[in-house]
C-alpha cells in the first residue's frame, strides 16, 4: 500500500488480485448476495484507494483493508434486513429448484446430504442470530483465519475482548445447536 501511496496503480492492481476473493466471501457472510457482495467489495477497494493518501502502516495492509470491509459490510447490514450466509466456497451453492444432474445416487448419500445441508443452515441462522460483535469475531478467527490481534484491530478492542467475544459466541452457539449435534433437531 506504500507503493500505492507514492502513485504507483500497478500495485494497487495486485492488492485487488490478492484480497479480491477473500474480501467478496468476507462480505458474503453478511449479505447473502453474491452480486451485492461483488460490488461492496469494489465499494472497500475504492475507499482504500482514495485512502491511500492517508494510509498509515500502524497494522498489516490486510487488518486495514477488512476494517474497512468491515465498516462497508455493517452499513449494509443496518441498510437491509440480515440473512443467513454462506461461503461462496461452499458446495451448497445450488440454487433451490435447478435441476442437479446425479450419475448414481443411493438414499442413503441422499439422506446424509440432506442431512449436511440441514445441519450446515442450522449452523447459518445461528451465526446469524448473535450479537452482530460476536458474529464478527467469529467469522474473522475462523473464516477468515485472522489472528486475534488483527481481530482485536478490526473490531476496535483488545486481543482479550476477541477472545471473550468468541468465548460467549460458542457458548451460545453449543447450546443453539446441541439438539442439531445430537441429531434431534
């Protein structure tokens, strides 16, 4: 970003190619919609661009970018009502009535499939329904593998505080899911 701070675009290319998937599949996780998430990724990249001029290397680039994804992806969620997400790397991206074309199937791969997919969007809604903090710590340990200190930079709290949040996420996500886990459902 230094490089992109002294004029250099060709550099500002190559952060686009290197944060571009991770930054749409960030922002996916909030809003579900993989051309909005398209486009408030270009939104972030913009905004660091005009940035640059005030870029100061205080934390790695990577914890800079996603505070502002993160900001991005908030606005969008206060301007929207929150869905359930998925990672555009999932292979549950078939959408719902699109024929699926199946060599050879048993029930029971069938069933175990059907099974994933219930568990994966129970898993969903109740990332979903945490407190919107907890929901961002989660997903920028886990999702996006994150260390707690960018974590903590990101969110604007202490490596300790990421850790609570995370703490009382899966707390709340044990007993959300135990019945899910126990296959009772």
């Amino acid at each position: 970003m230094l490089k992109v701070k002294r004029g250099d675009r060709e550099a500002f290319g190559f952060l686009v190619d290197r944060y571009r998937k991770p930054l749409i599949n960030f922002i996916y996780r909030f809003t579900t919609n993989p051309g909005e998430s398209e486009d408030l990724a270009q939104e972030v990249f913009v905004r660091a661009f005009q940035s640059a001029a005030r870029y100061q290397p205080k934390a790695a680039f990577s914890t800079w970018l996603y505070r502002i994804a993160t900001n991005v992806a908030l606005n969008y969620l206060r301007d929207h009502k929150p869905r359930l997400s998925q990672s555009l790397d999932s292979d549950l991206e078939v959408e719902e009535g699109a024929p699926r074309l199946q060599l050879r199937d048993t029930a029971a791969l069938a069933d175990e499939r059907l099974m994933e997919r219930e568990k994966a969007l129970h898993i969903r809604r109740a990332l979903a329904s945490l407190p919107e903090n907890q929901r961002l710590a989660v997903v920028l340990t886990k999702y996006q593998e994150l260390s707690l200190k960018d974590a903590g930079e990101i969110l604007n709290c202490s490596e300790t505080a990421v850790k609570s949040l995370i703490f009382r996420a899966y707390t709340t996500l044990r007993e959300t899911l135990s019945p899910v886990v126990a296959g009772k459902r």
